[in-house]
C-alpha cells in the first residue's frame, strides 16, 4: 500500500480532510418537521427505552404529544409505523454511502468503517435499535423486502469496489463484497454484546481484512490511538 506522502486524492476524489459521510445516526434518518416524521421520531425513541415489542401505540402517541386516535389518522398501526422508520433508517445509510461514489478503493473501505464502526459511530442505544429492526424484519414481510433491497444495494457497492482491486485468494467481487458485508454486520453486532471488543477495535479489524481481501495490503493504523485510549 502506497505510503501517506503518495495518497494525494485522485481527480473527482475528496481530499483525505474530508474523509466522507458523518457517522451513522439513527435520529437524523427521520424527517421530523412534519406529524408523520415526528411519530416516527416517536417510535424510535420508545425503542431506545423498552424496545419494540414493549412499545405500545399509546406510548407512540404519548411521545409524540398527542391522542392515539389522532396519531390513527397518519398511520394505521403501530407496525405501520415501525416499517415507516426502518425504511427512512435504509434510505438514509444509502443515501451517506451514495456519498462515497469517486472514492479510491482504499479511502471508501477507511469511510465505511468510519461511518458504521467507530468510536463517533452508532452509540449502544443506536446499535441496540438496529438489531431490533432487524428482528422485526423476519417477520415483518414489508420490512424484510426493504432489507433484502437495501442488503443488495450495499453487496453491491462492495461489488465495485472489489472491481478496482486486484483482490486476494482468487476471490471474485461478489465473493468479496458477500464476505464484507458479513463481516460488516459481524462486527457492529459483536461490538454490542462483546465488552472487549471496542468500536476502535472493529473499525481497525473492519479496514485491516478489507484491505486484505481487497490485495491491497495493510491497513494505515489510523486507529491505534483511539484503540489504546478506549
């Protein structure tokens, strides 16, 4: 991997100042100046208390500042509402990856971890709500459509990213992008449950693999300082 002195950003590439999208935040996803953002604003906020299934309709509404009748008249139920949420929580990871477009293969892999796993990432309430919406989407069929959508849209950004680089182990990028993107998931999962596994920690493992799988070499140890501070 080239050293710092040669990483001057390609033409169309952000500079290295402007590494890409802020991390991920679940709150700034809804669209809260209108009735119907602010229910949803609602929803997640009882999520971040008792979760989903201890949330009932007359907690969204209290949250949100008004009647359970009156919130009925935006959505017809409170799982109409949650599919709501988790559709505005996709959007809006598509949108900051879309941001990534232009980026060398090596500056997109270090944007990535830094958006999804990082100490300025999702915070353990954050991670805990996903994992919820996740549960839901099992059997929820409308938000397990979204997911396998937005899954597929993200494989496939990986897809092109592996596409630029000359890739390990005789890998193809759709092998490539399937192991990253499992692994992405791996890791905000185990950073949830795992008191040992820091978010420096998986940001440093996440971009260290990557760069691995990608033939590219080894990561910039951008993270150490974080990682010993944690």
């Amino acid at each position: 991997m080239a050293s710092k002195s040669n990483n001057a950003p390609k033409q169309g590439e952000p500079p290295a100042a402007r590494p890409g999208p802020t991390a991920i935040s679940l709150s700034e996803a809804m669209n809260a100046r209108d009735r119907r953002g602010k229910i949803v604003l609602a929803l997640y906020r009882c999520m971040t208390k008792r979760g989903y299934a201890a949330t009932t309709l007359c907690d969204i509404a209290d949250e949100a500042g008004m009647t359970s009748s009156h919130l009925l008249y935006y959505y017809s139920g409170k799982e109409a509402i949650l599919e709501a949420f988790f559709k505005a929580v996709t959007d809006r990871i598509e949108k900051q990856l879309a941001e990534l477009d232009g980026f060398s293969p090596e500056a997109k892999i270090s944007a990535i971890a830094n958006m999804f796993l990082s100490a300025r990432g999702l915070r353990k309430v954050d991670q805990g709500v996903m994992l919820d919406l996740y549960g839901q989407a099992v059997q929820n069929k409308v938000m397990r459509r979204v997911k396998v959508t937005h899954d597929r849209c993200i494989k496939d950004m990986f897809v092109e990213l592996f596409e630029q680089t000359p890739l390990a182990d005789g890998l193809s990028a759709e092998e490539a992008a399937q192991s990253a993107y499992a692994m992405l998931l791996g890791l905000r999962a185990n950073s949830f449950y795992d008191s040992q596994l820091t978010a420096a920690q998986a940001n440093r493992l996440f971009k260290h693999s990557l760069l691995r799988i990608a033939g590219l070499g080894r990561p910039e140890r951008d993270e150490d300082s974080a990682r010993k501070s944690a």
